[in-house]
C-alpha cells in the first residue's frame, strides 16, 4: 500500500502562483514554484512537478515538467507518470545495482507505448521532463528536454562540476515527440554521491533564463545553497526571489534535497 503523505502532485496550471515564490516541504524535499512577474506579462504557469520518497528513507524520486504552447503536455506526462506510482516504488525497491536499469527500461517502455504517443498526438504543444531518483549513494537521472539537474558537493565544486546533465534542446514530449522518432532522443547516467552532504537540484528554465541570467554560472547557483547558514528552503527562496527581481517572466520551479552519505566512496 502506497504511504499518501509520501507524494505530491503540482500542476502549475491549477495554482499558478505568481508574483511569490511558493515553499512545500514533503517529507526530505523541498519544491519551490513561481509562476513569474506579472508586471512583465506573466500571466499562466505550465510547469509541473512529481515528488515521492521512501518513508524509511532508502529513497527519493522528483519530476519537474517545463510544458509551452498549454500545460497539456506537462498534464498528460503527470497523470501518466503518477499511475504508475505502484510500479515505479516497487523497481525503487530493488536493489541498487537492478532499480536504475529497471527504471529507464521501464519509463521508456512508457512513453513509447503506442496509447501514449496517440494522447500526445492531440495535445497542444510539448514539454521538457526530467527525472531524478536517488536510491543509496547513488542518484540517477533521466531527461528530454531542457530542464537541468545538479548535485551539489564541495569536492565537486573545487573542481568546477555542478551539474548533471547537459541542457538539451529541441527535445520534447508532446505534440513534438520525440517518443514518435525511430531512436528516441534522451539523456540518463548514474553519479556515485560523494562522502557528506550533497544537495540535489532540479530546476526549469525559468531560474537560468531571466533577467541578466544569474543562476546560468552554476557556480553562482551552487552558492546561493553553499552559505553555512543557509537551509534548503531557504535557498531555493532566495533563489526565486531573485528570478523576481530579474524580472522573470517565464515560470521557475525547483526540487532540492539534502543526502548526507555516510559510506565511504569507494574511488
């Protein structure tokens, strides 16, 4: 039986949140969304986000959705995906070595399947979706699109890494399918955590792409979540307050989460 208390379900077209970042705590993790500066013209929010996590804490899973043209696509993706729940929590349940593999087989078995592709066919424009799942000491990811994950770590700051995968346009799931060509196009890979604390973040385009583009440098992103004194929660307001004064006008949602690895690493 599926814990209620350990999902939750946002999709920006029902709550658009506007003009102020909005903070929910789940459980580990922490989802800011903001639905841009309406002064600019902001005026919908086609961003979507999945969030679900192990109560015993053995896991965490996100999806952050970033939709144009209608949030139909990024609706269709989360009802999609959400039905799947049942099925995603029992793969997470493997061992490490079997979750990952049997998560990427399983999602693009998903969106390949013929029913989903013909949904996709009548919706009004397409959508980014990246997912990441971090089970041990090891996070995994899967991404169409230009949504961008990253992990934060000091050993990987000092040597200029931050995020995960590399932003990748003209890919989407939707109207524009990518699921519809003979190879779909998508990015996965797995990273080993690193001993301490890391952060994991995703994030839409909308906080690397406002104003005088702060949060492009990831390093200025990783140190808005660095400050000693700083929280998760907080960081992500401070980054979104930020995207505010930038005068953002596209939506900008973020899923981040503290991993405290007590393994030692093997390399």
């Amino acid at each position: 039986m599926i814990p209620v208390s350990s999902s939750l379900s946002w999709l920006g077209a029902d709550i658009l949140h506007l003009d102020s970042p909005h903070l929910t705590r789940h459980g580990p993790m922490e989802l800011g969304c903001y639905g841009g500066r309406s002064s600019v013209g902001a005026h919908k929010n086609e961003d979507a986000a999945l969030l679900w996590y192990d109560p015993a804490g053995a896991w965490e899973w996100a999806m952050i959705i970033d939709a144009h043209y209608s949030a139909q696509s990024a609706a269709l993706i989360l009802q999609t995906v959400a039905a799947e729940e049942a099925v995603i929590r029992d793969l997470l349940a493997q061992p490490v070595a079997d979750a990952f593999a049997g998560l990427q087989n399983y999602l693009v078995s998903m969106f390949s399947a013929a029913s989903f592709r013909i949904q996709c066919a009548q919706v009004h424009g397409e959508a980014s979706c990246l997912i990441v799942a971090r089970k041990d000491n090891f996070v995994w990811w899967f991404a169409v699109g230009d949504c961008v994950a990253y992990v934060f770590h000091p050993t990987y700051a000092r040597l200029g890494e931050y995020a995960l995968n590399q932003r990748r346009f003209y890919e989407w799931i939707g109207h524009i399918n990518t699921f519809d060509l003979p190879v779909p196009c998508f990015t996965s890979g797995v990273r080993q955590l690193r001993p301490g604390l890391s952060i994991i973040l995703l994030a839409t385009d909308g906080l690397l792409e406002c104003g005088t583009r702060p949060f492009e440098d990831s390093s200025a992103l990783y140190e808005t979540f660095a400050t000693a004194a700083s929280t998760v929660q907080g960081s992500i307001d401070l980054a979104l307050w930020r995207v505010h004064e930038e005068q953002g006008r596209d939506s900008a949602t973020v899923i981040a989460w503290e991993n405290d690895c007590t393994t030692p690493s093997q390399v």
